[in-house]
C-alpha cells in the first residue's frame, strides 16, 4: 500500500518556509519529511492531506498514553479555565508534587519545570553549587539538551560542539567518556578531584537505547559516594516509561538527583527535576532557577492526570509485550529480507538500524552502523503510513494494540520490498 498525494502538506510546507527557518521550529525535524498533521488519536496520526500513519515516534517520547488522551486533555480544559499563571502558587501545586514524588518513590523535593534541557541546566548547576567543584563526567553519545555547555557530538572518540555558533570551549568543563566501562571511569575519577556530577542517561536511548551492563549504574553510585559526587540521572526519556518509577525502580540504582520530562505530562510541556532534600533547598541558599510557566495550571493538571492514569492502570505489561513481539518481527522481517536490520534496546524504547554488531555497549560500537541506509528506510515507510524517526529510535504507548502491530509489520515489509 502505498499512500495518496500529500499536496497540501507540501503547500503548507511552501509557506512555513517563508516564517521560520526551514519550515521547522525544532532543527531535530529539518530531517523529516515536509508533512503537516492534522490531528493524532491514540497510536496514529492523520495529515492534512487524509493520510494515515501508525506512530512509533510518539512525538519523540512524550505520548506515553498515545495521541490526545482524553482523560488528560478534558482535566487540561477544565482546570485552565481557572487561568494559567499567576507568579505565585496556586491550588494544585501540591497536589501535582505529592503525585509526582510518591510515583517516582525516591526523592524528597521536585521542582517542576518546561523543558529537559532547562532542568538538566538547573540539575548541574545544584551540583557544582554543592560540591563546589567544576567539572562534569559524562558519557559519549548522549544528549542532555542543546545548550552550549551540554550540546556535543562524538566522532571516531573526538568529542566536539554540536552546533555551528557553539564555542569550543564550553565543552572544557566536561570529561567525555564511553559508557559501560567502569576501568575508564575509575581512572578518570581518580585522575580528577574537580568533578562536581556524573551526568548519564541509564538507558543511552539517544544512542541506540544502550543499556547499562548488569552492575554499571551501581559502579557509578559507589564511586559517586567514595569521590563525593553528586549523580544526576537524565530520566528524560526514561522517566515514567521504562517503569512507573522510571530507571530508578528498573535498574534498582538511586540518584541524588534526576531530571524527568516527556512522559510524565501526557504530551504537554512539562519537566521536573527532583532530588534529595539537602541537594534541592539548596534553591533557597542562592542557587537560582527560575521561569515564568513553570507550574501552570495547565502543566499541574497534566502531570495530575497523566500520572493518575499510569498508577490506577499501569500500561507497562502491555507496552512491553507489544514492544518485544514488535522487536522480534522486526528481526524476522531483516532476516526473511535478508537484509542487517538490527535492533537493540528496551520494548518501551528501542533502536533499530542497518549493520553490525546486533548488540552493542557504547557509542564507538555504533560506528557500523549505516545510519543513512536506516533513514532511507524511514522514507520509504513514511510512504507506506508509518512514522518513525530517521535516527532509529521507536517509542510504544499505551495505545498501541494487536492492529498496530500487524499494520506496522505489513508496512515494514512492503517498504523493505520497496527498498530492494
Ligand atoms: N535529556 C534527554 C535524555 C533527552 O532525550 C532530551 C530530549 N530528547 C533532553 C534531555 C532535552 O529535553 P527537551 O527536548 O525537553 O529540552
């Protein structure tokens, strides 16, 4: 099947050039196709043009509950009628926070914000304000935002700025290392007494959903402890969607502070970043963050619904069976094509790509990777209805069911036909 004009996305296309750089407001979707949606409901999304599409991008993360829950959006409608901001609290701040804290199970105080990158921000900044030092470990192929002194892209073990405009030396501050290796991270640690915070993403899915070996985030927190560094735990991706209690409860390592976004507001802007009492009131001692929409009541109300929805009927069970069954078929598919589609990663959020090794540790591991080949692929399955990100990384809701996965199945394998 293969799908019907899109002429009025590519009119609208036209003009959305003429008013912001090329035609996107995000420079993630200049990779993506000229589409203009229309609407999402559940697991799929329609174009302006009539076209149908089963999603596993879920707007890069945050449809945890699939497209356009009705339970979170009529709670959004009904408490803004009351207003949005006011500079000051409102009546379900504490609401929003005891749900928010009693779900993730580990921290004392939470600070709601718009956006992981700003609260990544805020979460470094709470570190060297502690510690008093000024350096960051992190580890190769992740993202935490794209601000100047986070924003870093790894090529053959060279780490260098990400963007054009970014200077050199905002990444100086920052020891890049591989992930899963905890000899390099010993030596580094040992090497330095300057490092405020071990930043990391416990599962990479910003680079092939790597997950942590069997004891690696548990090396990171003894040697956080030994050394007095504080360890931040990027749950932007993974917060509320690898478990309810995000990589915390799933890989049983806590913490001191950790910054969550996308899922936790059934798609509406929202971040947080939580942590211990001692490391949070440290916003009242002269450690700033700050921000005009934090807390709305639009966001309040999200967060209250969204996390509601996740307690009373945990859609884990079923996103990850759909997930494994999707995962397997996928390879069944690589195989009976004979083609290297290989995938790696959690069921909730896994990453799929052309070539070798089937599984890999760290960034350098996926140098063999042929990203373009896999992005060719997201073309073609765009053609044939589905809506996958180029960069490999495909994302289940609570929404997707039995006729998601037989649709995406028979869409992969016309498009991987085209592809021949
Ligand atoms: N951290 C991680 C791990 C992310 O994946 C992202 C976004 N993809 C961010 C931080 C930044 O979040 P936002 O796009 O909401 O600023």
């Amino acid at each position: 099947m293969s799908h019907r004009s899109r002429t009025r996305s590519g009119e609208i296309h036209q003009r959305a050039q003429q008013l912001t750089p090329g035609g996107v407001h995000s420079n993630v979707r200049l990779a993506g196709p000229r589409i203009c949606f229309e609407r999402g409901e559940g697991a799929r999304l329609y174009d302006v043009d009539g076209n149908e599409y089963v999603d596993y991008l879920l707007g890069q993360g945050p449809n945890l509950l699939g497209h356009a829950s009705a339970v979170v959006n009529d709670a959004v409608a009904r408490e803004a009628r009351r207003g949005s901001v006011f500079g000051a609290q409102h009546v379900l701040e504490n609401a929003a926070g005891e749900v928010f804290l009693d779900t993730i199970g580990w921290a004392d105080r939470v600070r709601f914000g718009l956006t992981g990158t700003e609260s990544d921000q805020a979460a470094l900044r709470l570190a060297r304000a502690a510690t008093g030092r000024t350096r960051f470990v992190r580890f190769e192929g992740t993202y935490h935002g794209w601000l100047d002194n986070v924003l870093a892209t790894t090529v053959d073990g060279v780490t260098a700025p990400g963007s054009v405009g970014q200077l050199a030396h905002h990444l100086d501050d920052t020891y890049f290392i591989p992930y899963n290796n905890p000899e390099v991270l010993r030596e580094t640690l040992s090497a330095h007494d300057d490092i405020a915070a071990i930043i990391v993403e416990p599962v990479m899915c910003n680079s092939a959903a790597i997950q942590p070996k069997d004891g690696f985030l548990a090396e990171i927190r003894r040697l956080c402890d030994q050394h007095g560094i504080v360890l931040i735990f990027d749950e932007v991706i993974t917060g509320f969607r690898v478990a309810l209690g995000g990589a915390v409860e799933r890989y049983g390592v806590t913490p001191d502070l950790a910054v969550y976004g996308k899922a936790m507001a059934g798609g509406w802007p929202v971040s947080a970043l939580a942590g211990t009492a001692e490391l949070m009131d440290q916003l009242t001692e002269g450690v700033v963050h700050a921000g005009t929409f934090n807390s709305s009541i639009p966001a309040c109300a999200a967060v209250i619904a969204t996390l509601g929805l996740l307690r009373d009927d945990p859609p884990y069970g079923r996103i990850e069976a759909h997930g494994s069954k999707l995962i397997e078929g996928i390879r069944e598919l690589g195989a009976a094509h004979q083609v290297p589609l290989r995938s790696q990663g959690l069921p909730m959020a896994f990453h799929v790509s052309f070539g070798e090794p089937e599984l890999v540790h760290d960034h350098a591991g996926t140098a063999g990777f042929d990203q373009s080949r896999y992005a060719d692929l997201t073309r073609t399955l765009f053609e044939h209805g589905v809506w996958v990100a180029p960069r490999g990384i495909w994302y289940v809701s609570a929404a997707h069911g039995e006729d998601e996965l037989t649709t995406v199945l028979e869409r992969l394998d016309a498009a991987l036909t085209a592809e021949a």
